[in-house]
C-alpha cells in the first residue's frame, strides 16, 4: 500500500464514465503537462430501445472543475459506468 486515502484523486487525470440512467458524462484527459491539467468532459443522453447515447455537448474542464464535477455527480447518485460510445477524436487528434 502507498500510503494514500482510497478516496483521493489519481494524479494523472483517466478516462471516466459515469450516468445516471438517463444521462451520460465521458471524462477524457485532454491536455496534462506541468502547467496545464484539463479534460474534455462530453455530455450523451440515453437513448430508449438501446441505441447509441444522443451526444448533446463537449466541454473543456481544469482538472479541479472536473473533479468538482464528479464528486457532484455522485452526491447526486451517479454510478461509474462501462464505455457508452466510442469517443470523438480529441481537438489536438486533428
């Protein structure tokens, strides 16, 4: 064991999903050096019968704002979940 509380934060940003049943965030790091430390946080909405989450908007978060935004997620009871949709490619990827 390292020493460090379960609960805290990784120190290098990872790729996260989390829903509610209805909604759908997609947390990807997307640019992490010494000076900046953001993720690109995509929206979805669950569509009925099984299909592909409805993606309705991207935004670019500090690292804090999205381990912000996560923490209240899951007050709200938010549960991590497996993959929804293959990622669009990243700002920097074109």
């Amino acid at each position: 064991m390292n020493g460090a509380p379960r609960n805290r934060p990784p120190l290098s940003p990872r790729e996260a999903w989390i829903s509610d049943g209805r909604q759908v965030l997609h947390f990807q790091p997307h640019r992490y050096d010494r000076w900046s430390q953001n993720l690109a946080v995509t929206f979805g909405e669950v569509m009925p019968a099984g299909e592909p989450p409805l993606l309705k908007r991207r935004r670019q978060l500090t690292r804090q704002q999205a381990i912000k935004l996560w923490a209240d997620k899951r007050q709200q009871g938010w549960k991590p979940c497996a993959p929804q949709w293959l990622p669009p490619p990243s700002p920097a990827d074109r």
